[in-house]
C-alpha cells in the first residue's frame, strides 16, 4: 500500500508527479497530432455565412424543417432551437456564387411551408473576410494572453514558477482545442471566449499554490523543496475542491440546460475545469521543482545602500 500522507498529515502529491506528468505529455502530444491531422471545425463566426433567426408560432419541428432545406443553395445549414423551443436560428455557410439574400429567401420558404405565421427576427451576414480575420485576432489574443502572464508572473514570483504556470497554461488550452478537434465540435467565438476564461481561471489556481510555495519558503527552516511544495499544495487543496465544486455546478448546469448558443462554451469551461485543476498541481509546482526552485529564490533583493560599508564614527 502506497503511503500517501506523511507523518504531519501533508499528502505527497509529488509522489505520483512522473507517471501523471507523462500521462499530461501524451494527452499533448494527441492534441497536437489532432490539431495537426483533422484540424479544428470552425464555425460560422469564422469561416463566414449567415444567420437566420425564426420565432415559430408553436413548437419547431427541426427536423421537418431540415428535410425542406435540401436545395443546393442550403447545403451544410445547420438548423438548433434558440432560446425556447418555439425559436430556431439557422446557419448557413458562404456557397461560391450564392448570395446571402437567396439562400434566406429558401429559409423564409422552407419555414413559412411549416408555419404560415413564422417571424423573421434576425438576419446576421458574416463574409469570409471578417471570419479569417476573426480567426487571426482570437489565436492572437491567446497569445498576447499568455505572454502577459509570463511577464506578471516574473515580477510576482520567481522565472522558475513563471515558466511553471506559462507551462500549465499552455497545457490546458492545447488539451482543449485537442477535445474539439478529436471531436470535431463547433468552434465559434463563445468557444474562444470559453478558452479564454480557462486560461484566467487556471491561472488563478496556480497563483494561490504559488502564494503559499512562497510563503512556505520563508517560514518553514526544514525540509527540502518537495516537501516544501507538498504542504503547500495541502494546505490550499480545501479552498480548489470548494472552488472547483462550486463552479463545476454552474458549468454542469449550462451544459445541460443553457442550450446549443452556449453548449460550446460550457464544454469548454468543463474540460478547462478538470484539466487545470490537476496542472496546477502536477505541471506547474511540478516543473518548477524539476527547475531547482529553493528558498535562495524566494527571498527578498537585499539593495545594500552607498556607505553602508563604512565606519560611521570615522570622519
């Protein structure tokens, strides 16, 4: 039987810290294989085309509905209630030589042959333009987000821990888009937003392990590093189960029951949740362990001042 807790009561995460470390580089290495191979399955958000907004005057048959949009110009519509179940929103993807203003008017027929009172609340047109460029400014902003992070970090801790926390960061989202792309979900801008929030959320986590390593550095005299590292992580593990629980219970309830408009976001918030919460612990603490992180690197720069080194009674 493996001996988990120490004699203090200070659980040994670091004891399995290899084999779940090896498990989080072959998940990486998958996503990016996957990432690579099938790619990621953009929505319209990016890829252009239009949005169609219905308000039936009952419940929506989607499928009937679907069935009549089977004519050239509506090929790939992706047809999702919206809200309630009396409201449908259609997407359309660009056709090359197909105008918006047509393929809405084989919307607007299909639906009124299923509803002569449906309402036409809302046509939205986003050309292939916009969506690349949309495209080009998300992957950016994941970017900028985490080189700000890393530049944060090592002015408020040590490179050590910076790079620990850059490395986890970017392990949660490579898992993510892996999970969209091995499953080829819809990616549009709520996802993105959904990656962005993960990143804020386990950047969160590992900042409160980060805050007590530091603190521990400085007022425990004994013990080496790793112990240093797995009190730490002890200490603070009531506040991540109390805070992972309570959102895992938002995020389960949106993924169940917020609809399809913010179905991608909370699948998103749900991996990102489960994902990051391990990598503070067996990514970033980890790594910055294997960096030779020490109590040397978290004490304060003493700034010796000019004169300090003379005598102050001579002359």
């Amino acid at each position: 039987m493996f001996q988990i807790l120490s004699i203090k009561g200070t659980v040994n995460f670091l004891r399995h810290a290899v084999p779940i470390s090896i498990l989080s580089l072959i998940l990486v290495i998958g996503s990016l294989t996957s990432l690579a191979t099938k790619g990621i399955n953009w929505g319209l958000d990016f890829t252009g085309g239009t949005v169609v907004e219905l308000e039936f005057s009952s419940t929506a048959n989607l499928q009937a509905l679907r069935a009549e949009l089977t004519s050239e110009e509506t090929e790939g519509v992706v047809v999702q209630h919206f809200g309630s179940s009396r409201d449908v929103i259609t997407r359309l993807p660009v056709k090359e030589g197909v105008k918006s203003e047509l393929q809405v008017q084989h919307v607007m027929e299909a639906a009124i042959k299923l509803d002569p009172q449906v309402i036409q609340k809302r046509v939205e047109m986003v050309g292939p333009q916009i969506g690349q460029e949309l495209a080009e400014q998300g992957g950016l902003a994941v970017l900028v987000a985490l080189i700000c992070i890393l530049i944060y970090v090592s002015f408020r801790f040590e490179w050590r821990l910076a790079l620990g926390s850059v490395a986890a960061l970017a392990h949660d989202v490579i898992i993510t888009l892996g999970v969209f792309s091995l499953f080829q979900l819809d990616f549009d801008l709520t996802v993105l937003a959904g990656v962005l929030t993960v990143v804020g959320y386990s950047l969160n986590d590992t900042i409160v392990v980060f805050d007590r390593i530091r603190e521990n550095f400085l007022k425990m005299r004994k013990g080496g590093p790793e112990e240093i590292v797995n009190t730490s992580i002890t200490q603070t593990m009531s506040r991540t189960i109390i805070t992972t629980g309570t959102t895992l219970v938002v995020v389960i309830a949106l993924f169940l029951k917020g609809g399809t408009m913010i179905h991608g976001f909370a699948t998103a918030l749900l991996m990102g949740i489960f994902v990051g919460t391990f990598s503070s612990i067996y990514v970033a603490s980890f790594l910055a362990v294997k960096l030779g992180i020490n109590r040397e690197h978290m004490l304060p720069v003493e700034i010796e001042k000019e004169g300090a080194d003379q005598d102050p009674l001579m002359p």
